[in-house]
C-alpha cells in the first residue's frame, strides 16, 4: 500500500480513537494550524509517551462519545504509524462532540494499517521507517497498577542539631 510521506503524530488513546473510533476532528492550537496544517492525505503516528491519567481520563471520554471499549494500555501500539486519515479542512468551530478547539483538523477515510515502527515530531512531518514499536511501560504490563514513586531512604537518622550557645 502506498502510505502518505507526512504524518502528524497523537497521542494515545487519542490516535486509537481516529482511526478505529472515527473521531472526525483532531483538536489543535491556532498556532499549529497557523504553521502549515492544511488538508491533505496523512499518516497517523501514536506517539510514546501515555501515561495512566491520560489513558484513564481520555479513554473514559472516548469510550462514552464512541461505544467503543479502548484496549487496555499494553496493547495500545506506541511509536508508530497505525493509520492514514484524510484532513478536509480546518475550522474553528464545530458540532462534533470530539471537537474541543481553539481549531480542528476534520478527518474522514479512516483507514487502520498493519503498525510500522516511526520517530514522531511535532506537526506534521515527513516520517520513515526505524527502530522498532515502544513496549509497554511496566505499570502498563501490570494494568492497572501504577508503581508508586520510592522516596530515598536515609541510611542514618541525621543527628539532633547543636545548640548554637553553650
């Protein structure tokens, strides 16, 4: 299949829900529309980084405004290019419930691709093929336990503070 050179890189679940979901709007900054956003044929990169708020908070969204059911983070693909979307136009209002704005990129053709390893950047970008797909994280591996994050322990208690004046 000839895949789309550019790419615009999403975070997920936000990219699962794009291409399986058929979320019709990729919400953006005025800014980045403003730095050559325009419609056009993409690849849709699924970025690395993900963590559990964002998958809790973003999944329940989407399962509610979709009737989908998200996988589970272990099996969300990171890292790669899993689909191709077509960007109509560009709006800064819109009615459906995906759109949050300031602007939007309305999608449509959404197209799911066997996964392929990629760099992501901000906007979009020219992609190609390296390295391989991110492995889930360990907290992701142990859904849905979170590690907590160790404080450092004190080999010795410190010593009671001297008096200044005897």
């Amino acid at each position: 299949m000839d895949l789309p050179e550019i790419a615009l890189s999403v975070k997920q679940p936000w990219a699962w829900a794009i291409i399986h979901a058929h979320k019709d709007i990729e919400n953006r900054s005025a800014a980045a529309v403003r730095y050559g956003m325009k419609p056009r044929r993409i690849c849709i990169h699924a970025s690395k980084g993900m963590t559990q708020d964002e998958y809790d908070c973003d999944g329940h969204f989407i399962e509610k405004t979709s009737g989908l059911t998200v996988p589970r983070p272990d099996k969300l693909v990171r890292g790669g290019i899993i689909g191709i979307v077509t960007v109509t136009e560009i709006v800064s209002a819109h009615e459906s419930p995906w759109f949050f704005g300031p602007r939007g990129l309305v999608l449509a053709d959404h197209l799911a691709v066997d996964p392929i390893p990629a760099v992501g950047q901000l906007g979009y970008f020219k992609w190609q093929e390296s390295g391989e797909l991110d492995a889930p994280k360990p907290w992701m591996v142990a859904w849905p336990n979170e590690p907590t994050r160790k404080t450092k322990q004190k080999s010795e208690p410190e010593p009671a503070p001297m008096p200044l004046f005897g």
